[in-house]
C-alpha cells in the first residue's frame, strides 16, 4: 500500500517554474501518484486580490477615526495643481496653451471635455482625506460622471475607488513614453552585423527599384561572377536571407499541449514534448518529408516533461519532468527496453540529500532545464531547490552541486560547445551567471549579467564561448557577452530583487507603462515585440549552415515566432496561428484550458502560444511547437519553410497537411468545427479519441508494472 512522505514534491502550483507562483513543494502525495491536472495551480484562476503587495487599499466600509489637526499647522504653505477637462475655460494663447480671466498660473484648463481631473497634493492633508464624509463626498462627484485622481509628492497617486473608498497606486509613466526603452536599430547590433560574426552584409543591392534582390537575381549574380571574389560571400548572403514562411507545411496534432521541440545538431533527427509524458522522435533526414522514428515515455512524471536533449552523437535522449530523476532512453528504434534512471540527487555520499527515486516514493526537487555537455560524458540541470547540478554519467551520480541563486533555475547550458568548462544558468532572481568549474574553490560564480527586471524563462549559447541569449518574463530577449559581465565582487554588492515586480507572467497580461530599466543593465542587445506570458517561452540563436548564424529567434505567447536582426530589428515573422486556425474540430473531452477567468469572452476560443521552435541547420525550414487548440488545451507541431513567397506550392501533398503524433492521415481532422454540432458525427469523434487514450492507458499500465 502507497504510504505518504511528507517531504515528497508534490507539483501544484504552476506549469512551470514552482516560484512563479507560490513556489511551494511541500506537500505530501501517494509513493508514485500520477499528479491530477485539475489540482494544479495552473487551471485556477487567480484575479489581483486586495493583498496585493503592489497596491494597499482602503476599506470603503470601514469608517477611519483618524487624528485630524489644526488646518494652520498641518495645511500652511499647501499649494495645490489641478486641471479641469469638463468644459472650455479662458483663451487660447499664440503657443497652443490656455490662460484663466485672473491669469493665474497654477490653475490650468483644458479645452477637452470628458476626462477625469486630476489634483496634485501633499501628503500632509492625506488623514483628511480618509474622513467618511469627504469620501461620500467623492463618490457623489464619481456618480456625477467624473473621477478624481490625488497625486502625492511621493509619486503614487490615490484614487476614488467609485465606493466611496480610496485606494493608493503606483504611478505609470506617461502613454506613448518610449526613451526608457532601448533604441531601435540598436547601434551596438549594427556593429555586430557588420563585424561578421552574425552573418554577412549584401555587397549589391538593387538600388535602382529600391527593393531588395529576389532569389532569382542574387544567383543569376552568382553564376556571373557579379564582384570580384564574391562568390562564396553571395552564397552566405542567399542563404542567411531565406526566412521561412507563416504557411505550414505540415500540422502535427497532439491530444496535449507541446512543451518543447529541436532538431538534432546534424538535422537528421527531431523530438518533441508533450504533456503527456511522452517524447516522440522523428526522422528528418528529409526535412521535407518527415518519418514517424518512436516514442519514449517518462514514468510517474509531474505536470509536463519539462525538457530533453540530444546527446551530440544522436543515440541518447535524455529528457525530465519535476522530478530529481532524468530519463536517458537510447534513440534506436529497435531498442523497445525501459529508459535509465538517473538520480540527481545521488551525490555519491558527497552531501547527497537522501531523495529517493520513483520506488523511493518522494523526491525533494524538480528538474527545469537539461543540456548534454558537448563530449557527451554529463549532463547538467537546472533545479527548483535554485541549483545547478552536473551529472556525471559514467559514475552515475552528481559531481556538482552549485546552490547559487535565490529562486528556480529555469534554464542551463554549456557556454561552448567543446568544453565543459563554462556554464550559464538563469534563474528567477533575474539574473544569469557564469560558472566556471577550473576556479570554484570557493563555489562563487566568475560573474553575472544583470539587466532582466524579471524572472529569466530561457537561455541559449552560441557555442563559441562568447555570446549568449537570454528570454526574460519583462518581455525582452536580450544578447550578452562574457567579455562584459559583471565581476563577481561587484554583483555581490547588488540585490536583485529590488528592480523587479515579482510580475505574475502566467494570469497577467505586462503593461509597459510599468516598466523601468535595469540601471546595471550589461547586456548588448535588448529585442523587443514578442510576448513571454503564460509559460516559459524560448529563444534561440539561428544556425550558422542555413541562416549563416544572422538572427535570433523566440516563440511568443500571441501565437507566433519572431525572428529579428542583430541591431533588433525584426526581419520577420511565423504566424503559426494563422496558419493552424480550427485546423482540427472542437472536442469538449480535451478541453482542459483555465486561463481565461469564468464567464470571459474568450473563454474556449482557439488559441495559440509558440513555446519553442527551431531552425533546421541545413534548409530553410522551422519547426515550431505550441500550446495549440481550443482553450490551448492541445498542441501542435508545425513545419514552416522558405517558399519565396509563394501561397501555395505544386507539390504533393499540398501545404497545411494535417497528421496525428505517428504522421499518419486523419480525416477527422479536416472535419469542420462546426460540423461536430451533429450528434453522431460529435460521438464518433470522441469514441475514436478515446481508443487511443485506452490504448495508451494500458501501454501506462505495463510501465508500471515493470517499474513497481
């Protein structure tokens, strides 16, 4: 009989970080209980509360007896500044600007009607403002069709909540403020776009149409010898400038939302991840024409299996799930046995902490983020327990425990490609730091980035041990340089947490309005226009084989993937809602969506958020995998490729081919949605949804079995 742990994880919270909520794994749950969905924090609603740190309010119902003094020793010297926007007073003046009859200076009306007034003060009338009667008062001017709004000395300003009450908020910067945010076209990417690194500049354009060269004349050019010694150079230059298109080759149709999908380093193989504890694997030796590989599954996983990578040699998947136990399951298709498991926790008796695995019925912290090492010997991983840990796969054990920040670490990786030495870490606390494992006598890191005014969702290294890329839930991607870090000593010195907000990125929606500018900020290039909400969204560098290593590329929550220029500018763009709308009919069984709160508009509505994508680094092909469906509550993977812009091709299939997970055809998919409103149509659907679940409930069943 299953006995209960108290210190086993128990994931319910968030469908990602634990810290981007409450951060809690404490609770105690049945020794390999499957984690039910409907207890997760993610399919609650939680709207702001009045407890919110951000904002104090003032009980409307409650009368304040506030200690009140004389008017002549607390209001002496008071100067109060208001403006009146409900009619037209005085004249208008030769600049645009108004006068009063009396000319006096501190009053100011505006010659606009309908908007609210607003009243400057002091904060030394503030406990006359609390008395009962002058918030009658203010609710009778509400009721009157206008609202006003107090503005301290302080910065906050008090509003009439409409009750009678007044609640105190935070002052937004003007609308339409731009100057905190970084410049676009950024100068510092410019410079990085002409230097080499990133891809290559035209020598010739077409400047007599002012238009940029199309396909045809850029080989045309080539084949002419257009340029002394260019050839090579044009090449690069046809290849960097062949984005793939919003029109999907193929629809991939998941019964659960994607997590994650990459092609391998070769492009001969691809994976993607599913909420369903499942990773299939495909051939794409063929990048145009796809064959269904195997599937592997995590046993006994908790929420989502969070990530996977390849072993650089393409036989091993190592893939994870919230859980200290990672899955390395070999690649081979004619390889049908159980996954290994490797327990992160095993120190090997070097402050080991005693977590047991699957049959040990608890584990003490969930794995984020896993990144094979570039020779293929370990594995390191990012934890909820705000660690780093390196996995050493021929001891089977940790050797590297790093406890280095303050909150989760949602994503690592090798700073280059062939060495161990150099890792990156990102973490909730808004920062990523640098480890450099030849000098950690002293378990410090070599130095941090700082500049994200929020938690970090991923981070990508470019390999060569220089340039970084990091997503961040303030709605910026931003490129760092090792060369430009912080020292140690330095960071030491700073605390994080006073320039972040603690923003909610899974129920809220950012207003920019409340965004400030980190004033360590050390970043070189900071992109902008895409959106991180919801879940932990990932960027990446494009390959130097297809693209020539030219852009940097992110999924975003409004359904698309953008790709932009060094200087971050956006050089385009995959709409993968677009191209994937009600391209399967509506199934109340898999509708497991609750982002939208009770009784909203959209609420059930086809929704796309791109959590991953990735560039294949041999075609013009990217493959992008979504939280995809109606309420988002399924998921897709879809293949996107260069077509010159082209609406549809020649070719067999044709384009926006819809399969299930194995490739294979299924006419139910191209039903109509609204077809499904005919009973018999509606309960055939279903009855073959459920086949599959049974199918895959008994295949469950087997697994647990041999692991029990």
């Amino acid at each position: 009989m299953a006995t209960s742990h108290p210190s086993e994880i128990v994931r319910g919270d968030s469908p990602d970080s634990p810290s981007h909520a409450a951060n809690i794994y404490g609770a105690s749950a049945a020794e390999g209980e499957w984690l039910d969905e409907t207890e997760d924090d993610d399919d609650i609603f939680e709207p702001t509360t009045d407890e919110s740190e951000d904002v104090e309010f003032f009980d409307p119902s409650e009368d304040v007896e506030a200690d009140f003094h004389d008017a002549e020793d607390g209001m002496s010297g008071v100067e109060i500044e208001f403006s009146v926007e409900n009619g037209e007073s005085g004249t208008q003046d030769d600049d645009g600007g108004t006068e009063n009859e009396a000319g006096d200076s501190r009053t100011e009306a505006s010659t606009t009607t309908g908007g609210p007034s607003r009243v400057q003060v002091p904060t030394q009338i503030m406990q006359l403002l609390g008395h009962a009667g002058l918030r009658r008062i203010f609710a009778n001017h509400r009721a009157g069709g206008s609202g006003i709004t107090l503005q301290l000395d302080d910065g906050n300003e008090i509003l009439d909540d409409g009750l009678g009450g007044l609640a105190t908020r935070r002052r937004r910067c003007a609308k339409g403020s731009s100057n905190k945010f970084p410049p676009v076209p950024s100068e510092e990417g410019k410079k990085l776009m002409h230097g080499g690194v990133f891809g290559s500049n035209e020598y010739y354009r077409d400047t007599t149409r002012k238009r940029n060269t199309r396909l045809a004349r850029k080989l045309m050019s080539r084949e002419l010898g257009a340029g002394r010694g260019q050839s090579t150079r044009t090449s690069s230059a046809i290849s960097q400038g062949m984005i793939p298109s919003s029109n999907a080759d193929t629809i991939i149709h998941y019964n659960s939302r994607c997590y994650s999908g990459q092609f391998s380093e070769d492009g001969n193989f691809f994976f993607s991840c599913a909420q369903d504890f499942k990773v299939r694997m495909y051939d794409t030796s063929n990048p145009y024409s796809w064959k269904y590989y195997k599937t592997v599954v995590y046993p006994y996983g908790q929420w989502t299996i969070t990530d996977a990578s390849l072993s650089p040699d393409n036989k091993w998947l190592a893939y994870s799930s919230i859980r200290s136990i990672v899955c390395l399951a070999p690649t081979d298709p004619s390889s049908s046995g159980e996954p290994f498991l490797l327990d992160f926790s095993d120190m090997g008796g070097r402050g080991s902490r005693g977590v047991r695995g699957f049959n040990g019925g608890f584990s003490q912290f969930g794995i984020w983020s896993i990144r094979f090492s570039g020779d293929g010997r370990e594995i390191v991983a990012g934890t909820s327990d705000h660690s780093v840990y390196v996995y050493d796969l021929e001891t089977r054990q940790s050797i590297l425990s790093i406890p280095g920040h303050n909150d989760d670490v949602n994503a690592v990786c090798f700073g280059d490609s062939n060495s161990p030495h150099i890792l990156y870490s990102g973490s909730d606390d808004t920062t990523i730091k640098v480890w450099d494992r030849r000098s950690m006598g002293d378990s410090r890191e070599a130095g941090v980035f700082m500049g994200h005014t929020e938690g970090l969702t991923y981070v990508d290294s470019k390999g060569d041990g220089r340039y970084v890329l990091s997503n961040g839930k303030d709605q910026t991607m931003k490129l760092w340089d090792l060369r430009k870090m912080i020292p140690t000593e330095k960071a030491s010195e700073l605390d994080p947490s006073r320039f972040t907000n603690g923003f909610d990125y899974r129920f809220m929606s950012y207003d920019e309005k409340d965004y400030e500018p980190h004033p360590h900020d050390c970043s070189l290039v900071t992109f902008r226009g895409h959106r991180v909400l919801k879940t932990l969204i990932r960027c990446h560098f494009s390959p130097p084989g297809s693209t020539n290593s030219r852009y940097v590329y992110s999924g975003s929550e409004d359904g698309s993937v953008y790709i932009y220029n060094m200087d971050a500018t956006l050089a385009g763009k995959v709409n993968v809602n677009q191209a994937t709308h009600h391209s399967r009919p509506r199934d109340p069984d898999l509708y497991a969506s609750h982002y939208e709160p009770e009784g909203g508009r959209n609420r059930g509505a086809w929704k796309t958020c791109v959590r991953d994508a990735s560039w294949h680094p041999n075609a013009p092909i990217i493959a992008a995998t979504s939280w995809n469906g109606w309420g988002m509550s399924t998921g897709t993977c879809t293949t996107h490729s260069w077509n010159d812009g082209a609406e549809d091709d020649e070719g067999e299939p044709k384009m926006g081919l819809r399969v299930d997970q194995r490739l294979e055809m299924d006419d139910d998919l191209y039903d109509d949605p609204r077809s499904l409103r005919d009973g018999r149509l509606m309960n055939h659907y279903r009855a073959r949804l459920r086949s599959h679940r049974v199918a895959a409930t008994n295949e469950a069943a087997e697994d647990d079995g041999s692991h029990w």
